[in-house]
C-alpha cells in the first residue's frame, strides 16, 4: 500500500497480450523466460512438500495459461462435515510450458488428468499429471510430461476432497438454533479475498475471470443457492438431488458462491423483471420483508442510475448465522451477517434500519463496481470498497431520504480522519501480495476514505459530470478488470461536444456555474489531482490567514499527536504535496468560491471585505482546516451571535476541525470547549451531537485514567449544560430519524452518568419488562438503555442472559450483549468472554465486538486486555491473521491506553508476536493511538481541569 506501481517479480520487458477470441485482456509478467529460469536455475526455487522442486516461487502466479471456463461439481455431507468434488477446467495457453500453476488451500488432491482439444474430439482418455504441493504459497504445480503449445485449450480435471472448514472462510459450516432447541448446519462459502482456493483449486487472482458452471448435490430435506438461476434438478439413487445452475458471466473466482441450507424465503420482482428473493432460517422468516422492499428499491435505482441493467436473472440475498464481516457481494448470491439484513420492528431501532439499508446498498452497488468492473490487483481494492461505499450516500439519500443519511456520511468521514491522520496510515492503491497483507487491505482506509475523496471529486466536477464518468467507465470495463487510472481517465474524456473543454473536465453548460469557469482555465486533470490523492498517504491541512481582503493559504501534511514543535515534525512533513479543491463562504456572501490549491502557499483576494471565512463549504472536501490570527475568534463570535448564519455541516465541520486541530497542538483546548458554548442555542441535531461526542470522549479518558475531580466535574458540567434537552426527551419512538437518535445518545448519556431520573425511568420499565416474561415491548431506541440499566443487578443480568440465549433477533442480542458487558462484576465479563470463546451462546463471530465492548468497561479494560495476551494462540484458532476480528480484538481491546507503562506492555507484547512471526499493520496504528492519547493527557488535562473550575 506504499505506491501503486507493482513491483516486477523478473527485470524483463513485460508485454501486454489481448486475445480477441476470447475478450481478454492480462498483462504478461511471466513468459517463457520463466520457464528458462527454472530450467538453469533450479536452486533458486522452493521444496514442494514431498521434496522435489517446485518450478514456480513468486506469490502471483504465471499467465502462461489462463481459465476460460469452470465446470464445478460439490457434495457437501452436513452429518459427516466434508465434502467431495470435481472440477474441469478449460484453459487457454499463452505460452509454451510444462507446468499450471493454481491455487489450492487445505484440499487432498485425488486426481488430476489433462486433454487436448483433440483427445476431447475423439473422447480419448486424459493423461494424468504428477501434482506438487507448496503450501507456504497456497500452491500446487502440474507437471506436463509433453511441453503445452501456445495458442491452443486444454482441459484439466481434477477429483479432490476437504472437510468443511470451522472458521468463516472457505467452504465452511454454520449453525443455528430453533425454536424447539435443535441445532441445525448449513454450509455455506466466503472467498474474498483469497479462500475461493480453500474450495476448489482456481486461479484464485481478481485478473483470471473466466465462467463457472455449477453442479451440487445434496439431500432432499436441503435447499442449494448459486450465482446462478437453477436450470434443473436430478434425482439420484439414495433419495439425493444434484442442482445443475446456469453458467455464469465472466468474473473472479472470489465472487463464486454456492450455499446448502434448509432456509425459507420471500420474493419480488423488479421493474426489470429481476427475481429478488430474501432467505434466512426459518423461525426469522418474520424479519425478512423489509430487506425485499429495500433490495427491490436500491436495484430499480442502481439500474436507472448506472444506466446498466443488472446482467443476471435473480439476485439472492441470504442471512448466514455464522458469518465474518457485514456481507459479502457475491454475484447474485450476496450473504450477510444476519443483523445486516434482518430487521425486525420490535426490537430493531431506526439506526439498526439505516444500516441495513446501508449494507444491502453497499452490496448492490457491488454488482457493478467490482463484480461487472473488477480491480486489477489487490493494491486498488479501494475501486471496489470506495466507490460501493461512496454509492451508499447516493443511493439512499434517493431511496429513503427520511433516514437522513447525509450527515452519517460526514460522520463517516471525520471517522477516517482519525486514522488516516497517524503516520502509520497508507495510501488507498497500496501493495498487497501476502494474503495477511490483502486481508489488511479491507480497512477503514480502503471504503471510508475511497468514498469521501469520490464525495469530494464530485463536488468538485459537479454531479452530473461525475455519474456521466462513472457510467463511461462501468460500460467500457465491463466484464473486464480496471485500476486507477482507467477510472480518472473516464472522468476526463467522457465529454459531450457542447460541453467539453481543453482542460481535462467537461460541465454540463446548464450547471456551469461563473466560479466552476475559473477552474477550467486553470487547466487542472484529473489524473493529476487524484493521484496526489490515492498515491500518498494522510490528509492535508490547510492553513488560512485573513488579512484584510487578502487570504494567505498554506498546506501542510495533517498529524495527528505530532506537534509542530516536535523533532520529526520536519521529516514527515517532506514531499507530501495535494490538488485540494477548497471552497469557501465569507460573512459577506453565502456564495460558494473555489479554487485549487496545488502549491505549498498561494494567495486569493477576497472581492469586498469581510468578518470572517469558512472554508470547506459542507464539508465535502477531505481536508482540515486551521484559522490563524483571529480567525477562530471570529466564527466563535459568529456562533455565539447567530449560528444559523453559517450553514449546519458547516457548524460540524468547525466543532470536528477544531478538536482535531488540538490533538495535532494547533489549537488549545480551552479555545476548542469555547466554541462548543453555542450549542445551548443550537438547532442541529447532528451538530449537536457532535460537540456532546467529544465532551463525552473527554469523560470517558478522565474515568478510564481515574481521574476523579475532573471526572465528577466533567458529568456536573454536562448534565446542567445538556439538562434542558435531555428533560424534553421522551421514552418512546417518535419523531424524525434525527429526533430519535438524540434521544437515544442523550438518554445513554444520563443514565450512564447515573442521572436520577434516567435511572428510575429505564429501572421501571426493565422491571414492567421482567414482570411480562420478555413480552413487553419497550420502545427501540430506549431499549439498549433499559438494558444496561437492567444489567447493573445480579437478577437482571443473569434474566438478561437468558434472554439472549432465546431471543430470534438479532438486533436484540447485540442490545442485550452490549448491555451484559456493562457490569461492574469481573466475573461476570469473564463468564461472557468464556462463553464467546466456547462459541455456542455468543456465536464466535461475535467475541470481537464482546472484547471490545469489556474493555470500554472501566471495571474490564485490564481483564479483556490480559485475556487477549494469554490467549493468542486460541484466538488465531478461531480467526485468520489479518482479518478484520483479529484487528479489531487488538486495536478494540489497547487503543483507549494512555500511559506510559501500558505502551511498553503493548510493545513488548506485540515485539513477542512479531518474534514468533506475527507482524500486522494494526500493531504500529495501536502504538502510536497510545502514544497521541498520552500526549494529549500531559498537555490537555490542565486545561480541561481549568476551564472546567470556570464553567461550572
């Protein structure tokens, strides 16, 4: 994830091959010269397992030979926990060789013959191959007795078996329970990144597309799922049945899913006649139809709106009770989590709603960015996950503007900022070619800051232009791989005549407004903008000095916890240089001005004089901004005066720069809590929310460090400055999205700072909740709250624990476990820990979010902490190294530490790991998230304990 450019594994010249017959196009990195290297030097490559050389030692494999087609057969036994299978793959070869190389993981290969096109002619028998294994690389080797000729199709089958795997890759097992208490098994498949190899052996590489047929057996009583429509089914002797499915459009081996379960389902249909069907297990049947009228919704719109019919008959979307992250986009068969698709409405809150609207939108944006256009490599992951993040925003602003998404976007935005801020961050196109390191590549990075630089890209070019460029490239790439520039070159040239222009943009001249003019003489492309944006890591800080009606502007790379004072302030400061698309409003003008600031300074003059500037109109911008002289002194005043005058993302933006801006030493505190005054006065939730997060971010250090006085004076000062607002709350869901979630944060607030009324209030409808045995229904936004309030006593914990074993939602086991981790008994949080490791009660695939949730527990910081070292090895049992639970276990249970002796514990703890040969990416964020928290404490608790004395 350094830079873009991809390391050559050979310094020889690389050719690119197109073949027309078959509408492929691979750039050749490995040709025969390959082959002459193993031939003289066979020294220089690795040991397959039975000790003969292996003739191939680079990570990526050779394109000497490419899939054109999979012909897939899977029989998975759900009593004995295996499977059987057998694949034929036709291949093209480009260049003569006496090797393939695949992917295989964990699979007992059986047998493997080979036929020409004229031993399949004259149906003659294939010649069986002599395989070899090199499992440090996930790779076996086909050895060819004669030399394969360029130019011509072979066919490769091969008869392997495997168990079905115990994690969430893979072909794997999941369970569940019914209501009558019996447990049930499923299989079901997860191959992104790489795990199509743990299913079948592939050319397990995003570039190799190729078309799958599929073929699966199973028993009557099972139900089997494909990419694919169902073309047939066959009754075989023993009661089995074999599902023959369509075969599919080309696409990567990561996208290929097929699923045995016992699951019901609803359906509809699209305008465009799609099949959309919803499945989960049959006792939550129930939760399923607002997910079909969501899908049906989010499809019609990525149709109209791609201007691209979605290519495939149906689209299946499966709740899977065992499942690793949100969901996954396989081509029509995309699965999820259970809590991101099922929504039931008595226990599910209007934020539960939002993210599974938000999570069937991010799929379904997938089956075309990724699926119908797919990154070329690894490196630019962020094609995929940035653009199916970015289409979350449009999409359900559109679909259902009552969810108020908008401002959850913004959130979203800050959100990264927090990472990509430390030195220890990459750039978006980023090298990946171990599997740990593809894994890691699925961060915050990669969808958050993908979709806000798109978010900021298209303000700067104007919508129309944008989705003009985003449709040009979707139908250009289609069926075919794509990387970072193919991408801005679409945004480039797709002009009409009447609206194009020398200067690598092109407007609509019906949105042209007169400032967008001036970006266009200034004859700026977008390659060139971008790249400063995709090839280096961090974010930009942009200095603003007022004087009079001139503006003097710096950049400056954004650190978080490095001050400019600091030694290596300096040093990581070099050769970082943006395109920054700023804009601004004056006190003057509620006109918005632009300009691209490509240099380190640059000075703008202002057309009448004014009291104040705001940069980063809405935010849309990915940067920050400082205001030196008296310029935060002057939107202060602004605040405290009208703070309608400035426009509401705009009064965010400022609360968010401005304790950014005191974590890099920029700003002082007690300036960035004087701001936050206004909010008495304010009318915005959003804004409102975001200053109480900050303030009780500030509690929550003070209480973790157990520093009482400014602990105690810091819930004084916000239970009377928020008093009047949390008074006028209500236990009930009603109003706006907005008005809930309000509700809800500011009602968790009180009753976590033990607020006597709140306290009373969740106490009495726990206990009317006990009293009905579970029946009542108590309003969802309150629900977590009475929960956790309920928790506090042995008998309310212990009810509640009973509950989570038998309830059928999802949303309300989340609420139920988030409140049991809330206990003030240590004894209790290892009972929870011991029952997330045993993977029974509390499903394993959610042990990291329970690890994380105790360690935000004062009372069990230390306890999730010291399990997490005397565990590891059991832990990286349950997870791969690099997946996004081992990350969050590390990050989830060490980066709220904020000592100096916690520092060394951590470092010397992950020195041990990297000693046994575990390095992850998460380890180096972790130090320095410690080390920026310490500073911040030394330099900022005397403030806070000061302006604390004064406020109250």
């Amino acid at each position: 994830m350094a830079n873009s450019r991809r390391k050559l594994i050979f310094n020889i010249s690389i050719g690119f091959y197109c073949s027309a017959v078959i509408q492929i196009c691979i750039c050749s990195q490995f040709t025969s010269s390959s082959i002459d290297q193993f031939n003289k030097d066979r020294g220089a490559f690795p040991v397959a397992i039975n000790g003969e050389i292996f003739p191939w030692h680079e990570l990526r494999l050779p394109t000497m030979v490419i899939p054109l087609h999979y012909d897939l057969f899977v029989h998975p036994n759900l009593t004995s926990l295996d499977f059987v299978a057998s694949e034929k793959i036709e291949v093209l070869v480009r260049d003569a060789t006496r090797f393939i190389i695949l992917h295989s993981k964990d699979l007992e290969i059986m047998n493997v013959t080979l036929q020409s096109e004229e031993d399949l002619r004259y149906r003659r028998p294939g010649r069986k191959l002599t395989v070899l294994s090199y499992p440090a690389h996930e790779q076996i080797a086909l050895l060819i007795p004669e030399k394969l000729m360029a130019d011509l199709r072979y066919s490769v089958a091969i008869d392997f078996r495997a168990k079905l795997a115990d994690g969430f890759e893979g072909f794997y097992k999941s369970t569940y329970r019914t209501l009558g208490g019996e447990t049930r098994t499923i299989a079901v498949t997860d191959f992104e990144p790489t795990q199509a190899r743990m299913a079948f052996p592939c050319f397990d590489e995003p570039l190799f597309k190729a078309n799958f047929s599929i073929k699966i057996r199973r028993e009557s009583r099972h139900i089997a799922l494909s990419n694919m429509p169902k073309v047939k089914t066959i009754e075989l002797e023993g009661g089995l049945l074999e599902d023959h499915f369509e075969t599919t459009v080309k696409m990567s081996t990561y996208l290929v899913a097929y699923i045995v379960c016992d699951f019901n389902s609803v359906s509809g249909t699209a305008s465009s006649g799609v099949k959309v069907s919803i499945h989960a297990a049959p006792d939550k049947w129930s939760q399923t139809h607002y997910a079909l009228e969501a899908s049906l919704k989010l499809l019609d719109f990525y149709e109209n709106y791609f201007d691209i019919h979605y290519p495939l008959a149906k689209l299946d979307l499966v709740a899977i009770p065992d499942f690793e992250s949100g969901a996954m986009e396989n081509w029509g068969l995309v699965t999820y989590r259970e809590t991101s698709l099922l929504f039931d409405p008595k226990t599910s809150s209007t934020s539960d709603k939002l993210w599974v609207t938000r999570v069937i939108a991010h799929e379904l944006a997938h089956q075309w960015f990724g699926n119908l256009v797919t990154m070329e490599w690894w490196n630019d992951i962020w094609l995929n996950e940035g653009f199916a993040t970015y289409m979350e925003l449009i999409s359900v602003n559109v679909t259902y503007p009552e969810l108020q998404f908008d401002d959850d976007f913004l959130d979203m935005c800050f959100e990264v900022i927090k990472r990509d801020s430390l030195n220890s961050s990459h750039p978006l196109s980023n090298q990946a070619e171990t599997s740990t390191h593809i894994k890691e590549m699925f961060d915050a990075v990669s969808y958050k800051k993908g979709a806000c630089i798109l978010n900021m890209l298209k303000d700067f070019l104007s919508e129309e232009k944008f989705k003009k460029g985003i449709i040009h490239y979707l139908k250009k790439f289609s069926y075919r791989n794509a990387k970072n520039d193919d991408l801005w070159s679409s945004l480039s040239d797709d002009c009409l005549e009447s609206d194009s222009t020398s200067g690598g943009f092109c407007y609509s001249d019906s949105k042209t407004a007169s400032n967008t003019l001036t970006f266009l003489r200034e004859n700026v492309k977008v390659k060139q903008m971008m790249a400063t944006w995709t090839l280096q890591k961090g974010i930009p800080l942009v200095v603003v000095n007022q004087e009079g009606r001139s503006l003097r502007l710096q950049q400056e790379r954004f650190l978080n916890g490095v001050f400019k004072e600091d030694p290596e302030w300096g040093a990581l400061q070099e050769r970082y240089l943006w395109h920054i698309p700023v804009t601004y409003s004056t006190s003057s003008s509620n006109a918005i001005h632009r300009h691209i600031l490509k240099s380190k300074t640059d000075t703008l003059d202002l057309p009448e004089k004014t009291s104040w500037v705001k940069f980063n109109v809405d935010s849309n911008g990915y940067y920050i901004v400082h205001y030196e002289g008296r310029g935060w002194d002057q939107l202060i005043t602004q605040l405290n005066q009208n703070h309608t005058f400035l426009r509401p993302k705009d009064r965010i933006s400022l609360i968010h720069d401005a304790f950014q801006l005191v974590s890099a030493g920029r700003l002082t505190l007690d300036k960035a809590l004087d701001l936050t005054r206004y909010l008495q006065h304010e009318t915005s939730i959003p804004a409102l929310l975001k200053g109480l997060e900050y303030l009780e971010l500030f509690y929550h250090i003070t209480e973790r460090r157990n520093v009482s006085d400014v602990t105690e004076n810091l819930k004084h000062y916000l239970l009377q400055y928020f008093k009047p607002v949390i008074d006028m709350q209500s236990w009930c869901d009603e109003g706006s999205v907005w008005d809930r979630r309000l509700r809800a944060a500011l009602l968790k607030l009180a009753c976590y700072l033990n607020h006597a009324p709140c306290i009373q209030k969740a106490t009495e409808l726990f206990s009317q909740w006990m009293e009905s045995s579970g029946k009542l229904n108590i309003p969802t936004d309150v629900l977590k709250i009475v929960y956790s309030v309920g928790a506090q006593t042995t008998a309310g914990w212990n009810y509640l624990l009973e509950q989570y074993k038998l309830s059928l939602s999802g949303a309300e086991k989340n609420k139920i476990l988030y409140a049991l981790s809330t206990s003030k008994h240590q004894e209790k949080l290892m009972k929870l820990i011991e029952l997330g490791m045993e993977g029974k009660v509390i499903k394993t695939q959610d042990l990291a979010p329970l690890l994380h949730a105790i360690a935000r527990n004062p009372k069990g910081q230390q306890l999730a902490w010291n399990f997490v070292k005397e565990n590891w090895i059991h832990l990286l049992k349950k997870f791969e190294l690099g997946s996004f639970p081992i990350r969050m276990i590390i990050s989830g249970t060490t980066s709220h530490f904020s000592s100096k002796d916690e520092l060394q514990e951590v470092k010397l703890f992950f020195e041990s790991l990297k000693a046994q040969g575990s390095h992850l990416e998460i380890f180096q964020i972790v130090l320095e998230t410690i080390s920026k928290n310490i500073k911040w404490l030394e330099k900022n608790l005397p403030i806070l304990r000061n302006w604390l004395l004064i406020s109250i």
